[in-house]
C-alpha cells in the first residue's frame, strides 16, 4: 500500500463519491431535438458517473466536473492547467507525461490507465481517454478527456487470471492438458500443458489437420470415428490413442474426454475437456498382459495340473492341464467357483472330505501347507483320478490372500505300476511253468501246464489244446487239454473242423487274435452253425496260436477265450 493509503473494506468512499444522485435546485426545460445548449451539456457532464474534463489545445485543462472534484477532493483552482499531476503515482506520472505530451503534438487520441488517488489517500486504478476536438483548419482546439475507475474490472480480470494460473497448475500437476474445441470453425483453445504433452509450440493453431500430424497414423481412424459417432449420438467424446510428438518424435499413449456443449438449436457445438499422457499405464497393463500369457504358457506346458483359489476357496487362477484332467473345456467354466464344486475329491477310502476338513481350503484360509501323496479327484463324467498334491499359501504384502495348488495325476503311474506288476506275474507263471515243464514226464500233464499257464499269462477265461489227428477224411481234432472250463461243456459237441476261423491256426499260417471275434469277417461263414453252436461257451475275446513240432509239423492249437470284449492281453499275441 502507498504512502497515504488506507482500508476501505466497505467501500463507504465509492458510494459517496460514485453513486450518489446529483440533487438540483433548478427546474430543466425540456430538450430540444436538434442541439443541446452549453450551459446543459456542463450540466449533463458534471453528473455523468465518470470524471471529465476539458483542456485547450496545447493541453492546459480548464474545466473537470463535479465527480472528478468530489472523488479527488480537488478545487477548480487547485486543479486549473498542470495541477492534475498532484494526485499522480510520482512512480507513473513521467510514463503519463510522455504518453499525453506525445498526443498533444499529434493530435492523436489518448488512452492509458495509471492510478490516481481519491480524497481518502487511496490510489485506485482509471482507464483514461481523451478524445481531441478540431475546428474547421484541422487544428486540435479542444480535448475531451474522461476517467472510468476500473477497480472491480481489475479485481474481476486479476481473479479471473489467478483461477486459470490455479486451474492451469492443478492439471499441470494432474498431467491435464485441457482443450476448447470448437466444431463449427475448427478450432481449439488449449492450455500450455495441452501443447507441452503433443510437443508443439504454445500458441500454434490447433485443427484437426493439425492433431492428424501428430496423431500416429494408426490411430489416426480411430480417433476420427469416436469423434464422428461421439457428435453423432450427441454423447461425451472418449478416446485413447498414440501420438508421435512433434518435437521430439518420442511415441507416447494419451487418454481424451470431452463434455458436448450444444447451441441454442442443440447442434452440436464444442467439446471441452481434457487429455492426459497414460504412457506408463498403458505400457504397464500391456506387460502385465505379456507376463499373465507367460505364466500361461508356463502353467499350461508344465506336467499335471495347476490351480489357485482364494481364501474363500474360489478359484481365481487354472492351467490347461487341470481343465483337461477333470474334463473342462475352458477356464470360464472354473473360474469364480468354489473348490468342491469342481473336484469333488474323496480320502483314500473313499469318503468325502468335508468343506473344513479339506486340506486345500485349510491351506487357502488359514495358510496351512499340505501334501497329500493320494486322493481322488472327480472328473465332469464322474469317473475318479488318482492325484498326489501340494497346496501352498499365497501372500501379498505380507497378507495370507489364498492358496495355489500343484497336482500330479497319478493314473499313468497306476497304469504303469499294474503293467509292471502284470509284467512281474506273467514272469512268475514263465518261471515256474517252465519249472514244471522241466520237470513234467508226462505227456497229458505237460500239455495241461502249458494250457494252465496261457490262461494265466492272457488273462483268458478259458483255454483249450486241440490236438491234430487224420482221420479217413483227412482230418480231425481231438481236445487234449482245457482250463478254465469243465469237459462237460463241450460233450455234446462234435469236434472242431477246419472253419474259416479255426483253418489259419491249424494250418499253421500265424496267430489270430481279435477284440470281437462275431465282428471278424471270417466269423459265421460254415453250416450248419454259422458261428458257434447254440449253448457254446460265449466267447468275445479270441486268441488261437499254432503249435508247430521241431519239424515243422503243425501238431495242434492253443485257443483262448472270454465272454466280454477286448480282455486278453496284447503282449500275447506277440
């Protein structure tokens, strides 16, 4: 504050000085049409709410109205020719001179603001303009001046300025660039930050031709589309996009939003908002994507199965091999639900866990590990896997947040366990039927052993030995040996003749085996049975294998047989 100046907080001075109705002690008549006599026009002057005033030609003032006296506390005398420049700013009052005396040589008008203090000692801010008056030479003989106290429109432009600095430097800080774009001319209003995230200058002229030139020309249709459908709709503007900047050719992500203003018509009208470089988001969301198809194909090309549920027992997380081990089709079908629901898993004998029981859910509510070295898991089809597990915790931050849960299924395993014990037991019955063949002398108990033992080995329900003699016809054979069978059973049949299906055996021409035989091309082709004989032992399951003499002599068949499909052992048939 100047010297002089004091609190007006109220603004008493203004309403005296300023507002206050004129009060005169004279009866005006009225106006006439064509010219207002002198002595009015002083009249009007003195009373117009603004200071006036009037000086010759070389600038000496010789008259000021009633409000520049009241505002400034001034006499005429005081103020007569140079002594308006008592109540100057000294700091401004040389830039005024040089400004009024540089129009006084000119003859050009005048128009400056400077200060100017009030009766109360308060400078206050005056737009100045003083209009020159000519006669009929051209020369200056008069100047108008008027002064309009300006302190509201100073206040109201200075707070305007400091809310736009405010709101500039709160997107600045929320790395906002906003915008004022208006669609009926083209053209938008940006802020400095706006121009700071493209790389252009500040100031530059902002089109759309000029945004297609930093627009990264892939992206180029898209942003035009959800503008064009965005005006069309009459709907907010939305759109992510990338941009090569303009200075430094550096690509980067920028995420727009606009409000629509629409006219008086409701067309639409301009789009104000706002843009913010999301560069780091995006590129951030884009390697959490790299890395979640990573894990996925990690998870999905590791061995049995994996899974990963909340402290809840939801499942959040699957692998390919999980899906396909319970017969799921896709992980939509999974995700969200709880544990039970999908494995439906039992203890080792058989009975279901409950819910608080299940190790898994322990795990994932409590963070208790477990290993289970055998359970069964429920496929869709309800058939059960045999699976070994691990459920460890998952933590985050140091918070227990659920439980993953690695499995091995365990029917290869199984699978190969009963091979090799089938293996093991095939050995055994090799061993001691060559044992006993080693030992045997006789000729009937020697066939029976190996009859014995090739049920045992191709897990044939029965066997039979058929022995080739030659009867007048040529041929016939006899049953020699039989397991698995009673002889009983076959004494009310004939003996086997050379069929289409016992032929390739006693010939010699190699082994026949078939899953179903009644499905083999060579079934059901001799009279009078065409196939077997009513009451026959039901055989589905087939094996026959020739028995040849160190000479070479076809001496006989081995054949076995059982009742249901596909059960005789296929290393038999080697």
């Amino acid at each position: 504050m100047r010297s002089g100046e004091q609190d007006d907080p109220l603004g008493e001075f203004q309403h005296r000085y300023w507002r206050s109705a004129p009060v005169l002690d004279e009866k005006l008549a009225a106006l006439s049409a064509n010219q207002i006599p002198e002595d009015q026009f002083k009249l009007i002057a003195e009373n117009i709410p603004v200071a006036c005033w009037i000086a010759n030609g070389d600038g000496y003032i010789v008259w000021y109205n009633r409000r520049w006296h009241e505002y400034a506390g001034t006499t005429p005398a005081e103020m007569e020719g140079w002594g308006w420049q008592t109540v100057h700013d000294p700091e401004v009052l040389p830039a005024v001179m040089e400004r009024w005396t540089q129009s006084i040589g000119t003859g050009d008008p005048f128009e400056m603001t400077f200060p100017l203090r009030g009766a109360d000692g308060i400078f206050r801010p005056f737009l100045t303009r003083v209009q020159p008056v000519r006669d009929v030479t051209g020369d200056v003989v008069r100047w108008f001046g008027v002064n309009t106290e300006i302190s509201a429109q100073q206040a109201a432009e200075l707070a305007l300025r400091e809310s736009e600095e405010r709101l500039q430097l709160v997107q600045a800080a929320g790395g906002i660039g906003s915008f004022d774009y208006d669609l009926q001319c083209d053209q938008a209003v940006c802020s400095e930050h706006w121009y700071e995230l493209h790389g252009l200058p500040v100031g530059a002229p902002i089109t759309l031709e000029r945004m297609r030139s930093v627009v990264v020309p892939d992206d180029w249709l898209l942003v035009t589309q959800a503008l064009q459908h965005a005006i069309a709709e009459h709907l907010p503007l939305s759109v992510e996009y990338r941009i090569k900047r303009a200075d430094t050719g550096e690509v980067r992500w920028l995420s727009s939003s606009a409000t629509l203003l629409v006219d008086p018509e409701s067309r639409p009208w301009r789009y104000i908002g706002g843009v913010k470089d999301v560069t780091e988001r995006t590129l951030a969301a884009q390697a959490c994507v790299d890395s979640e198809e990573r894990l996925r194909l990690v998870l999905d090309a590791a061995p049995g199965g994996f899974y990963a549920v909340d402290r809840e027992g939801n499942t959040n997380l699957v692998s390919r091999g999980f899906l396909d081990m319970l017969g799921f089709k896709d992980e939509q079908e999974v995700l969200g639900r709880k544990l039970h629901d999908l494995i439906h898993h039992s203890k080792p004998d058989g009975t279901h866990y409950p819910v608080g029981d299940c190790p898994i859910y322990r795990c994932a509510s409590t963070g208790q590990r477990a290993h289970v070295a055998e359970e069964s898991f429920f496929r869709l089809d309800g058939t059960a896997v045999p699976v070994e597990y691990w459920a460890t915790p998952i933590e985050r931050g140091g918070e227990h947040i659920g439980a993953s849960c690695t499995i091995v299924d365990l029917r290869g395993q199984k699978r190969a366990d009963a091979a090799l014990r089938e293996e093991s037991r095939s050995l055994e019955t090799l061993n001691s039927t060559g044992s006993a063949i080693a030992a045997e002398l006789d000729l009937d108990r020697l066939v029976q052993v190996v009859t014995d033992a090739g049920v045992e080995l191709t897990a044939a329900q029965f066997g039979a030995f058929f022995y080739n003699v030659l009867d007048s016809s040529g041929e016939k054979y006899l049953l020699y040996a039989l397991a698995g069978a009673d002889r009983s059973d076959f004494d009310h049949f004939g003996m086997p003749r050379a069929t289409a299906i016992f032929h390739p055996t006693f010939m010699g021409e190699g082994v026949v085996r078939s899953d179903d035989i009644t499905a083999d091309s060579r079934y059901g082709k001799s009279d009078p049975h065409r196939g077997m004989p009513k009451g026959h032992l039901p055989v589905r399951s087939y094996l026959a294998v020739s028995v040849v003499s160190r000479s070479g002599e076809v001496i006989g068949g081995l054949f076995f047989g059982h009742p249901e499909l596909a059960v005789l052992r296929t290393a038999t048939s080697d």
